[in-house]
C-alpha cells in the first residue's frame, strides 16, 4: 500500500476533518468575503431558473431563461368598439446563456519528497491533512479576490425615475453620508438609497457589500447616532432596513467608498468540477487494484462557504504532489431584462453606491 494511501485512511472522513480544523481559531488566515458569501449562499442562488449543458470535455452552458416586460409603446389604443380578437405580436421567451470554461479557475500545489516526511515529528496524516487544509485557505483566498475583480462589468444602473442629479456617470448612486463642509452624520443617505433602491424596482432581500465608508455610516446608525439630530436612528432601521457588509477585497477593487447593492438571485457563481464524485469517505479503498493506489481525488467542500473544489494526491517514487483546483465564474442578469426606453433599462438589480462626502 502506497505512502499516500496509509497517510489519507488515517482520516477516513476527509470533509469531516477538514471542517473540524477550520472550526478552531485561528486555523483559517483567509480575510472572510461577505460578497463570496452571500453569492453562493442558497438565497441567493434558489431564484433563477438554470439549465445546465455540458459542452464537450471543457466548456458548460447555463442557459437563463426569463420573461421581458412589455413596454409601454407596445400597448395600442382601442380605436373602435369592434371586438380585438387576433395577436400579431410573437414575444415568446428571452434567454441568455453564461459559459464557464475548465480554464475559468486557479489551482495550487505543493509536494513534498519522502526524506521532508521522514523528518517530520508529526504523524502523516497530520501532515497530510494541514497541508490540505493550508492549501485550501489560500486557494479560497485567491477565489474571493478574483470574484470582487470581476464585478465591475456585471453591474448594471439605476432607473431613469431616479433623481439623475445623485446618479454618476459611472451609473452609480451618489450619496452624502456626512453633512456638507461637516463631519456630522447625514441621516437623509437612508432615504436617498431606499428610495432608488424602490423607483429602481428592487425587491427584499438586498444585500449591501463594499468598502468602508457606507459600512461605518450604517453601524453608526444603528448605534442610534443622531438623537441629537431628532432622528430615530432604530426606527430608520426597521422602517428601511439592509444588510450592509464590509469587503476587504470589493474595496481593494472599487475602493473604500464605493459598495455593490445586490437582490439576491441578481448574480450568480457559476462552477465546474473535473471531479465527478464527492468523495468524503474513502474507508475500504485499499481493496482497489494496485493500478490506483498511488492515485487519490476527491470533491472537498469549503467549509465557510460550501464551495467544491477538486483534489488530487499522487505519490510517484517517494515524491507526493498535491494538487487543489477551484474553478468559478460571476455572472449577472443581462442588462437586457427591461426593452429600450423602459425606465428600467439597463437595470439589472446589481448596482454601485458611491459615498461622495464634500
């Protein structure tokens, strides 16, 4: 039986360990991502309509199909009392599909020759399993930071019934969390986001994720700030309530004043796994043929956010490579979902905020 065999079946349950160690402090270095999160939370991900089609040995579709709204010049006057009983418009349904390619992804790796192991005072399947563990914390690492780094270009704008005064020209919602020429809370940012937050046709629940300024103004509010001002802070909250967040990686991005607003099921985090079978019990594997018994993969699961990630272990002449992948894409709804001169076009319910205090 092969080093990496006897290494691997000292932890049978390999998900199980690795979701142990995570849990002991400070065994995860990664910085969290609320953003990453939140996308591949189930809320978020339960509401769209995905249809999954693999595209030879590389490539998948997901085909999004929805409904556009018809738009107002689309709807004629009655011109006589004759009854109207033939359609002549073909609208049907509106579909877009997202690709996510094997190369849409990173890997890291690591081996690790016999004469290391040898020297090592713990025992091999510590090793094993901290370096897989490691491994992974970097890995998901890398992944938040490239999610922030696309989002840019998935976000969409603000409806033209918003008050063009406060919208950039970056299609970003400007707001004053302070005063003008003051360091005093500006309590009237609530109103201004939820207010283009309802004209804009968002829906609960709105996830707001970013930099630091827009997360300070709300933990400073709900801190009830601004009695002094005649203000409710508690009672803005409940009446207008978000869930606001900070981002360490959206802000190296876009910056510290600058926050996406998200509905949820807006974007989505596509995946693909070169490794069919989850894998978290591989008790009984040394009665496989000889033929595999230097070779080991598996699906592990991120143990923060449930992400599946590949992962190979060869052993090849008292050298063991270790092998983990993780392969994801953001997409967002088409900025096509509202027809031309809708007020909604080019809404997609994935927005920015830009905090411009003066």
């Amino acid at each position: 039986m092969s080093t990496i065999l006897n290494t691997i079946t000292t932890c049978p349950n390999l998900q199980a360990w690795i979701t142990d160690y995570f849990a002991t402090c400070p065994a995860a270095r990664r910085p969290e991502s609320p953003l990453f999160n939140f996308l591949y939370s189930g809320i978020n991900r339960s509401n769209l309509r995905q249809i999954v089609n693999p595209v030879g040995g590389r490539k998948r579709t997901v085909t999004l199909v929805y409904d556009q709204p018809v738009a107002i010049a689309d709807v004629t006057a009655v011109a006589s009392c004759d009854r109207i009983c033939d359609g002549t418009s073909e609208r049907g349904d509106a579909s877009v599909d997202y690709y996510i390619d094997c190369t849409d992804g990173f890997y890291v790796e690591e081996k690790v020759t016999l004469s290391d192991w040898n020297e090592s005072c713990r025992s091999d399947g510590d090793i094993m399993m901290r370096k897989i563990a490691n491994l992974l914390d970097g890995l998901m690492a890398r992944v938040y930071q490239a999610t922030a780094e696309a989002y840019p270009p998935l976000l969409g704008g603000w409806s033209s019934d918003v008050d063009p005064a406060i919208v950039t020209v970056d299609d970003f919602l400007s707001v004053s969390t302070q005063k003008p020429s003051s360091t005093d809370i500006n309590t009237n940012a609530y109103q201004v986001i939820n207010l283009a937050k309802m004209q804009t046709g968002y829906c609960q629940p709105t996830f707001i994720v970013g930099g630091t300024d827009l997360y300070s103004y709300w933990q400073i509010m709900q801190a009830g700030c601004c009695s002094d001002q005649g203000v409710d802070a508690l009672r803005m909250l409940e009446l207008y309530g978000q869930s606001v967040a900070y981002d360490r990686y959206v802000a190296a991005e876009t910056g510290n004043d600058v926050s996406l607003m998200l509905q949820a099921g807006s974007t989505q985090l596509l995946t693909y796994n070169a490794v069919t079978p989850i894998i978290n019990n591989i008790e009984g594997m040394g009665a496989l043929d000889m033929t595999y018994r230097n070779y080991f993969e598996a699906i592990i699961l991120d143990p923060f956010t449930g992400f599946p990630v590949d992962l190979s272990i060869k052993s090849d002449c008292g050298v063991v490579h270790i092998v983990m992948t993780a392969t994801s894409k953001p997409v967002a709804l088409p900025f096509t979902l509202f027809p031309v001169d809708h007020p909604n076009e080019g809404v997609n319910w994935a927005a920015g905020i830009q905090v411009v205090n003066s």
